[in-house]
C-alpha cells in the first residue's frame, strides 16, 4: 500500500509564497514530472508537467503544456477578452513566477508513472 501523494491548489501571491507552499505540499514526495494546472495573472489557464523551478530567476518550467484560454475568467469592465482554448501542445513554457496566480497539482509524480 502507497501512500498517495497530495495533490491540491495554492493561490499565488508572491514567488516566496509560492515556492514555501510548493514545499509544504511536496512532505517528501517530489513534485518535479507531476501534472499542473496553473492560472496566469491574465487568468489564462495551462495544463502540463513540472519540468523546475528555478529560485534565482523566479521562474517555473512547465513540459508539454495545453492552453486551455481563459474560460470565463475575463472581466468585460476591465477591458478584458476572452482568450479560447489552443489544441497546440508546446513542448516547454517557462512562467514567471510573478506571473502566477494559482497552481494546482492534478496528479502527483507517484500517480501516473
């Protein structure tokens, strides 16, 4: 019997924070290859795995990633526009970390090998 890696959602609101709670989730299990969703702070969200994270530069890196647009998150008052969903599937995407909103772990590394 395997313990089940966590798997949830954490608001960003800060670099720090987001590294400190990426963290907290892992309690030992390694969180690198495991399935995200992540959130823009132009409320775009994309789906794909956690390559690294890299603390110097503030940055994530994300492998086989999907669009997934904005579905529904735009606010017309603040000029905003929905962006639709892409079927490209992009081999990396590297997101600034003060470009994050929220993060979700979908599926722990444990999960799907």
């Amino acid at each position: 019997l395997r313990a089940r890696p966590w798997c949830g959602s954490v608001s960003v609101n800060s670099w720090e924070n987001f590294l400190h709670a990426l963290a907290a989730m892992s309690t030992g299990v390694p969180y690198i290859g495991s399935k995200i969703s992540l959130i823009t702070t132009s409320d775009i969200r994309y789906e794909g795995m956690l390559y690294s994270l890299n603390k110097e530069e503030s940055t994530i890196a994300v492998q086989n990633v999907r669009s997934f647009g904005t579905e529904g998150r735009t606010d017309g008052a603040r000029g905003q526009h929905e962006v639709p969903m892409s079927n490209e599937i992009y081999d990396f995407i590297i997101f600034r970390g003060k470009d994050l909103k929220d993060l979700t772990v979908l599926q722990g590394l444990a999960e799907h090998e």
